[in-house]
C-alpha cells in the first residue's frame, strides 16, 4: 500500500470513502502552500496567520480527480472537506442538490456528530481539498483548545445559516 493511500486510509474509516484521493503534499516543505490553502477557505477568513499555521498540522490536503466519489451518502462520517479550487456535486438520493465550489465545505455535520453522511458528494473537475477528521479535531480541542473552540463556532454558525436557509425554500416551496 502507497504512503498516500495509507494515509488517506488512517484518517477515514468507511473503506469506501475517499481512498482515491492523492495527498498533495506533506512535511515542511508543503507547510507554506497548505497555509496559503487554508487562507482561501471562507469558513477560516475571521483567523489571522497564526492560528492559520496552528490549525495546518491538524489537515491534510488531497486531491480527487474528476469524477472521484468523495464519500456516499449513508456511509459513516468521519471528516469534513474545505474546497480549495475544482468543484463537488452533492446528490441526496441521486438528485443533484448543489456544487459545492472554491472557499466553501462540506461534510461538517458528519464530523460534529459522526452519524453517516446525510449526501453523497462527487468531484465534478479536478478538486484540491483540504480534509479535517474528527480525530485531528480532537486533537486540536486537547492541544489547542481557544482554536478550536473558534473553529467549531465558526462551524455552527455555517451549519446554522444553512439550515436557516433551507427552512426558507421549504417554506416557500410548502406555500
């Protein structure tokens, strides 16, 4: 097995989630191109470099090729994805939801409470992601406990505005 599948293997736990995913980079050297990632990601514009850098050793940074199934939906949740650049179709009983682009995430609820992925999520192009599991965020909450206690407020209040948000289309679709 490749470090880059034995890797991607450690930080998910359905075998058929995201094990064609390729590791960008790792080590020293990659540290300044994956704050540079980071940096781009919406959910983390509030954090300045600092905690930028503190968050970096607790992800990794992967690609999915075009076409690759990032993970299925009703399989068991065990990361979140921010999106670097690329694209990623979500489909909830095979019905296109939304492509999630550049800046955004996907998979938080499934890293906040580890009940199976409510969607299933499909690169449309080459996508650069960078993955969060809810190990490394363990981690981070024991290490780095201020940091991630942002980060996960940050989390909630997406997950709040989206649910905020899906409440509107289902009240006006109900009207």
């Amino acid at each position: 097995m490749s470090t880059i599948r034995k890797r991607v293997d450690m930080a998910i736990d359905d075998e058929d989630e995201g094990n064609d995913l390729e590791q960008l980079g790792i080590g020293a050297g990659f540290q300044q191109e994956l704050h540079t990632m980071l940096s781009s990601i919406q959910l983390l514009k509030e954090f300045d470099m600092g905690e930028i850098e503190e968050i970096a050793p607790y992800t990794g940074a992967y690609l999915a090729r075009k076409g690759v199934k990032i993970f299925r939906e009703g399989a068991k949740g065990s990361f979140m994805c921010l999106i670097v650049d690329g694209g990623v179709e979500i489909l909830k009983g095979g019905k296109k939801v939304t492509t999630v682009r550049p800046g955004k995430t996907m998979g938080e609820m499934a890293v906040i409470d580890g009940y199976p992925h409510s969607a299933t999520a499909i690169a449309v192009e080459d996508t650069r992601l960078i993955m969060i599991t809810r190990n490394q965020l363990d981690n981070m909450s024991e290490r780095h406990p201020r940091l991630a206690i942002k980060l996960l407020k940050r989390l909630a209040i997406l997950m709040s505005l989206r649910l905020r948000q899906t409440t509107g289309v289902l009240c006006d679709y109900l009207d």
